[in-house]
C-alpha cells in the first residue's frame, strides 16, 4: 500500500486527526468495475462544472474561502475539466484542485490566489491551503503569498508568479512542485521557498534560503555569498502526490505517479506523467461521520482509502494486530508499507 497525506493537510497525527483535503492511500491490488457516476465525497467536497453559472461558481467559492485561522471546517474544492471565468481567495483550510489528467485540462480565466494581508501589511500568518492541477491565465501577476503548510502542484502558469503581496509584506515558506511557470518567479520577501522538479522562466529575490532541486530555469547558486540559492540539477529520488482526476467516460480514478530518478522539469511536459490509474470504486471513501471500525474493516479487505476533509477527535486508523498484508499501519503518523520511494513533500 502506498499512502500519502500530504502535510499541508494532514495535521498532526496525536490526538486529533485532521484532514483538510483528500487524503488517499493506495493498495494497488484491489480491482472492481468502474461506473460512471459522482462518487459521495461528503458534506466538505465541492465540485464545480462548467454548466453552473458564474454566481453559482463564486458563491461556492466563496462559501469555504472565509474560515478563520483556528476553524475546525475544512473544505476541498474540485473543478470538472473546462474553461472557467472566476476570481477569488483560498482560504484557510481549503484546497483547490483540478479535476484533468492533466493541469491543461481545466483553465481559470482570472486568478484563485492567496494575498490577503494582515495589519502590518504582512502574509505571515496564511498557512493551510493548497491549489493543484490546473491552468491559470492570470490577468496580471498572480499571488500565492503564504507561510507554510501551502502546497502548489502540478500548476500551470501562463505569466509570472509572486509568493507575497503587491507591497512585498514579509512571507515565510512555501513549497512548489510539478509546475510550469512562463515568466518570473519573484519570491520579494520569502525568508525561505524550496522548489522541486518545475519550470520556471525565472526567479528573483528572496532573503534568506531558497532551495531549488531538479528546477529547469533555476537561478545559478552563489551559496554562501552573494545570493541565497541553493540548486541541485536534479532531485536524486521523488514521486509525486497521487491525485484524483475525471476521464473521458466521466468516471472518477486515482491517478498514482511513479517515483523518479536524478529527474527533472515538470512530469507532463510531453503529456501524461508515467504511472498508473485506480478506478473509484476501489477506493473506501471515508466522510466525517464515517466509524473508525468502517475504516479499519476496509484497510483489511485490502480496499485503497479515501479521506475526505473533517476535523475530528477519532483516533487515527489502526490495524489489527494481524493485518493483511495490503492493509496500513497508522501510529501518530501514517506508516503504509511500500514498493517504492515515498513521495517527496
């Protein structure tokens, strides 16, 4: 079984369990046949197609961006491949994925961004959000000003990026990976960034450590005088996030990437990245009112899991003391069995 939960959305495994997004863990020997329908994700997953109206589309939006910084809700948004006009925040707790095989499949005319400032004019305090597999034709410069525990994967930008606000207010830490970017890359005030297997156009600025591996653009290290740049040309091991996506049929699959070697850029540059697909239905999806035993019942019959966002005291799934040899292992962190590298953060 191969499981990853991101830490952006994974919490801490103590004694309290919180996903803010989907959580997927992956037993690749469990088969059923697939059917084309939407599958129950829970009260906290939103799907948006292209036949809903603009309002329809941003009071969606707008009815998860708004959570305060200590909320106990947590949302996932989906968007159905297409072409939408939308502009709007990603709030706290809140991911935002496309739902394509590929980022070019579903393309926002606009933004979805993360800019808004505190009292001093700073972003310091905006963590716990994620924006995935999709294309953004942002009218100017795109912002994805954050501070930790903020994932940006597998994106597709037509024109420059910012990782802070229009007045440069301080920013701490974020991670990108899987993207394309066509023009600058301008950090300003990040203390620190890392980067893996991307593209950029460029990349500009920063203060103290910005670390780039397997970065095609990448800027040229003068650690430690000089700039603070830290570049590997490749990354020695990585695999990316497994990741849920729609396909011609309408019918939903897990989409699980292969771990990679001294690679680097971008996976789906020549189109879909090597790896294989999971129908929906080999999956258990677990909601929030899901019982723990439900979940453990699943892991032993060898069923892929599914956690759909919820925050919650339940102690995190556990095995029995005789698992199958498919099934997870979960202590205060998740721990699956695997045939190959773990993702890279």
């Amino acid at each position: 079984m191969m499981c990853h939960i991101p830490k952006s959305i994974s919490g801490i495994f103590k004694s309290r369990f919180n996903v803010a997004l989907l959580g997927i863990c992956v037993a690749a020997s469990f088969t059923a046949p697939v059917l084309a329908q939407t599958p129950d994700f829970g009260p906290n997953v939103k799907i948006i197609d292209p036949s809903m109206s603009a309002a329809d589309i941003q009071n969606t939006l707008n009815s998860v961006n708004a959570e305060a910084q200590f909320s106990t809700n947590r949302y996932q948004v989906f968007f159905m491949p297409g072409t939408y006009s939308t502009q709007a925040q990603v709030g706290y707790y809140e991911g935002v994925a496309g739902l394509g095989q590929s980022p070019q499949s579903v393309t926002i005319n606009g933004f979805l961004t993360a800019n808004l400032t505190d009292s001093n004019g700073n972003v310091t305090d905006n963590f716990w959000r994620s924006l995935e597999n999709m294309t953004i034709n942002a009218p100017t410069v795109l912002q994805w000003a954050v501070s930790q525990g903020a994932d940006f994967r597998r994106m597709n930008i037509n024109g420059p990026l910012q990782l802070t606000n229009t007045n440069c207010g301080f920013a701490s830490g974020g991670f990108i990976s899987d993207t394309l970017v066509t023009g600058n890359v301008n950090p300003c005030s990040q203390q620190q960034w890392y980067t893996r297997n991307s593209t950029i156009g460029s990349w500009s600025g920063g203060v103290w450590n910005m670390v780039f591996s397997g970065v095609q653009g990448a800027p040229i290290p003068q650690y430690p005088t000089g700039n603070r740049y830290t570049v590997l040309p490749t990354t020695p091991v990585s695999r990316e996030k497994a990741f849920l996506y729609v396909d011609g049929n309408s019918a939903f699959n897990v989409f699980v990437p292969d771990a990679q070697r001294n690679s680097s850029g971008i996976t789906w540059a020549n189109g879909n990245q090597n790896g294989y697909s999971l129908p929906i239905n080999t999956f258990f999806i677990a909601k929030p009112s899901t019982a723990l035993a439900d979940i453990n019942n699943a892991l032993l019959l060898g069923q892929n899991l599914i956690l759909t966002p919820a925050s919650t005291s339940t102690p995190a799934p556990s095995t029995s003391p005789t698992p199958t040899p498919s099934s997870s292992a979960w202590a205060t962190q998740p721990s699956c069995p695997r045939t190959a590298p773990p993702p890279s953060p």
